[in-house]
C-alpha cells in the first residue's frame, strides 16, 4: 500500500472496535453479547424461511445459507472472546478491503474488470457519512449506497443543494472524498 494511502487511513477516526480498552465506550456490549444477538437473529431467520410459504429449492437454498453463516459465526465467537481481540480483526478486514480496492482500481486502469464492477468498487470509498465534494453542488455527506440494478445509487445530502442521488457509475468522476 502507498505511504500517502496509509496516511489518509491513519488520519481517520477511530471506530470504537480499534480504539484502545481505556478510549472504549463503557455502554459498548462485549462481543459475546453481539455474538449471541447474532444468534438468535439466525435462529429467528431460519424459523421464518422454514415455516413460510416459500418454493422448496428457495427455502432449501436459503436454509443452506443461513447454516453458512452460523457456522462462521461460531467460527468469530471463538477467535474474539473479549474486545481485546477485535482490533487484530478490524485491521485485518480494513487491509482487505482497501487491497480488493487497489487491484480494483488497478484492473480498471489496465483495461480489464477481472470480475469487479468498476461502481460497486469505488462504493467502498463512500460510505454513508462520507464528506464529498461534486464538482456542480459542492460539499456535502453521503446518506446511503444501494443496489441499483447493476450499478449502486449513492445519496447525498449536499449543504446548498439539498438531498439528491445518482448512479454511481455516472458521478464518480465528479465527485471525490474530502
């Protein structure tokens, strides 16, 4: 990763789950306790899709999936047991992301996708909360990033403008992180 990069990421605040014990928010729930809400929104799932009137292979399909991600679930519940431990995966999980958006870029610059949608790559650097600046309504901050057929719709909430959304495959150019 480029000194400047890592610069940017480091000049970003904190999100709680990095923050050192002593900086952590006293009303943070401990992992164990998003672990078991977590659970327990999968079981409540799973109860749904099992009794509902879906077509056999939808349900069989979603049931598959839902078994997955219990599965890593109880995979995370015994690698973070306190929040000590979730810095070590909070990093990692920034270092992929920002990778898959190097290459990304890279594959685009070069003239291939190698698989990535250009949009739905560059929708990683905007997040709701994202300061932006466009280059015809000037500053302002990303609300929501959604589907949109096969490109993604950002929202933003411009300081002079007003709220309005675009496709992101039609705004990237005019628009940058601040």
């Amino acid at each position: 990763m480029e000194e400047a990069q890592r610069t940017a990421t480091r000049a970003e605040p904190v999100p709680a789950e990095r923050r050192a014990p002593d900086q952590r928010d006293p009303g943070e729930p401990e992992p164990a306790e998003v672990f078991n809400e977590l659970s327990r929104a999968l079981a409540s799932t799973s109860r749904r899709v099992a009794q509902g009137s879906l077509r056999a292979n939808e349900k069989e399909r979603l049931m598959t999936q839902l078994a997955a991600a219990h599965q890593q679930l109880e995979r995370l519940r015994r690698q973070v047991r306190t929040t000590d431990d979730v810095p070590r995966f909070a990093d990692a999980w920034r270092d992929r992301e920002e990778a898959a958006v190097i290459a990304a870029q890279a594959a685009v610059v070069n003239g291939t996708q190698n698989g990535f949608k250009a949009g739905r790559i560059v929708a990683t650097a905007y997040r709701p909360g994202t300061e932006v600046e466009h280059v015809k309504f000037g500053r302002g901050q990303v609300v929501r990033v959604e589907p949109d057929g096969s490109d993604l719709a950002i929202t933003i909430s411009f300081v002079t403008a007003g709220e309005r959304k675009f496709l992101l495959s039609l705004v990237q150019d005019k628009l940058s992180a601040v």
